[in-house]
C-alpha cells in the first residue's frame, strides 16, 4: 500500500497537511497559525478569583480572558487544608499503606489463583488499589472550594478545551502529555489503563501484560493509545521514557518561571502529524516550507530516529 504524507508550511497563515493512500486523498487538515493558546498546552497559573457559588475559580495564565478551573479538575495536591486535616490525611495515608504492605504479604503467601473468585494476586491488587484511592479522594470531597483555593495561589494548569466565543477557556490541573503509543498523565489518582478503542481481547491482555512489567515513577498512570497495538514492550518503554523526560523538564522550567507563564506546548499541526502519521508504511513525508522542515526533521529524531530519512523537502523545479 503506497502512503504519503504532504505539509505545506510556505504560508504565514496556515499550515496544511494531507494524507494520501494508493495516490487517493485519505486525511486534509489546516491549522491556523495563532498565537494564542491551544488545547493540552500547559500554564504556569494563578488564581484571581475563587467564586463559591460556581465552586469554580477563575484563573490568569496569561490570555486576554482568564480561564475556568472548576473544583473537580483540581489536584487534591493544591488543597490549603486545615492542621487539624493534615493530621488526618497523614493518618489515612499511612494507613493507607499499611494496609497494602499486609495485603502483599497475605497474597504472597498464598496462591496464585483464588478458585472461588477466578481472581489473581495482580486483579486482588489492582482493585485494593482502586479502593485505596477512592478512600483517599473522598476525604476531600467534603470541602468547598472557598475553604481549600485561595486568591493568588499558583499552580500548574493545562487547556481542556479552548475559548467559545466569550467564554475563557477550561482548564484542568490532571496533566496529561500523549505520545506515539502512550498518554502519561503524571500526577494522575487513576490507574494504568488501554484505549477502550482496542476492542480485541486477545491484544489487550498482551497489552495489560506490557503495562504490568513497565516501571512508572510513583503517582504516574499511563493509557495505551490505539497506536500501541502490536507494539512490543520496548517500544512502549521507549515512548514512556520520553515522555517521562518531557515531564522532568516541563518541572525544571516551572521552577524558574514566574506566572502566568507558558510552560509547554503540546505542539503544532507539524509536530502531530509527526506523532500520529509517520510509521513503516509510510513511502516518504514531503514539505513544502523548510522551517516547517527543520522542525518536522528534528522532532522526528527525537521521536521515531529510524524514521527520520522519509522526510523530505520539498524542491520547486519552477524556475519562474
């Protein structure tokens, strides 16, 4: 099957992308070139105002209109609780982990596989898991968000979905960055999961095995994309340990910056066709533009390496 890939960057407005299957048009998408911001960028932010009857705030990250943070998108992490609640959570949490560490010895001395319940060790975990959490989330859904966000606060935002007419934009502090194969979502309370795209039970289980043998740091999850069918666990690691990197110096920037200030940008229509598109059946990706080449070329060695040779620029014979 002969696939190509198009980008057309000569232009100062746009950029146009189109993807071509046995010399038929299969994917045409133009992307306005803009300066404000886009879905999944990240902010360095501060609150401006916490307004109770929305139990919302709303929050400067440096666009003309201020953006939406509701309550239910923001980290438990970012709570200004009282003393008194530290004392508790502390509390809970320890428990929290005794708990697990009791668990893992009972499973640990005893059988792989529970017969009356068809579960084993790794299912028994991942639902104590599962219990853990929402214990340890419900003990904040007692609050308003007047008592634990307060005016000034700085925190790390990403755009949910852009501005609507006169609407600022909605915002989330649940990161998440997608790669190739995978989506990490680095101070994520959920827990490792696979597209419910991938409907194959068969590719599933040997995706979930995959998930289960990878080592995440601490507090990270991670979704299997569709992409990532049929990907070997070297591949999947290779692409988690970009973004794992990505994520260490989106930490590093916002040590040193001051809000409101752009922290990272998912990245251009360039950048996703990159991401998305490029792969072993593709023939050859060809760019009109060589700005627009230089940062295909370099993203692709950052990315997929051994791809990199099927980008080319494009070269008018026109002399006119």
């Amino acid at each position: 099957m002969s696939k190509n890939i198009f980008i057309d960057t000569s232009s100062k407005e746009e950029t146009r992308i189109a993807l071509t299957v046995e010399g038929k048009l299969d994917d045409f998408e133009i992307e306005s070139i803009k300066k404000t911001a886009v879905k999944s960028d990240i902010f360095l932010a501060k609150i401006s105002r916490v307004e109770p009857s929305l139990q919302a705030a709303f929050v400067d990250y440096g666009a003309a209109r201020h953006g939406f943070l509701p309550l239910t998108e923001i980290h438990p992490d970012y709570f200004k609780i009282p003393i008194s609640d530290q004392e508790n959570l502390i509390k809970l949490s320890s428990d929290i982990q005794k708990n697990e560490i009791v668990e893992d010895n009972e499973e640990s001395e005893a059988s792989t596989t529970d017969k009356d319940s068809g579960e084993n060790n790794g299912d028994l975990n991942k639902r104590k898991e599962s219990e853990n959490k929402k214990k340890y989330l419900n003990f904040f859904r007692k609050y308003r968000i007047q008592e634990v966000i307060k005016s000034k606060q700085v925190m790390l935002v990403q755009i949910n979905k852009e501005e609507r007419g006169l609407k600022g934009a909605a915002l989330t502090t649940f990161l998440s960055f997608a790669g190739r194969y995978c989506v990490l979502m680095p101070n994520s309370l959920n827990n490792n999961g696979i597209s419910r795209k991938i409907s194959d039970l068969e590719e599933r289980k040997k995706i979930r095995t995959i998930l289960d043998s990878v080592n995440l740091p601490e507090n990270m999850s991670v979704i299997v994309r569709t992409a990532g069918i049929g990907k070997s666990k070297v591949e999947i690691n290779k692409d988690l340990d970009f973004l794992i990197s990505q994520w260490n110096k989106i930490r590093e920037k916002t040590l040193k910056s001051s809000a409101p200030s752009l922290i990272y940008e998912e990245g251009n229509l360039i950048k996703r066709t990159i991401r998305d598109l490029l792969s072993n059946d593709v023939n050859e990706v060809l760019i009109e533009g060589k700005e627009g080449y230089e940062i295909a070329k370099k993203y692709s060695k950052k990315i997929v390496p051994n791809l990199a040779k099927k980008i080319k620029l494009f070269k008018s014979n026109d002399k006119n």
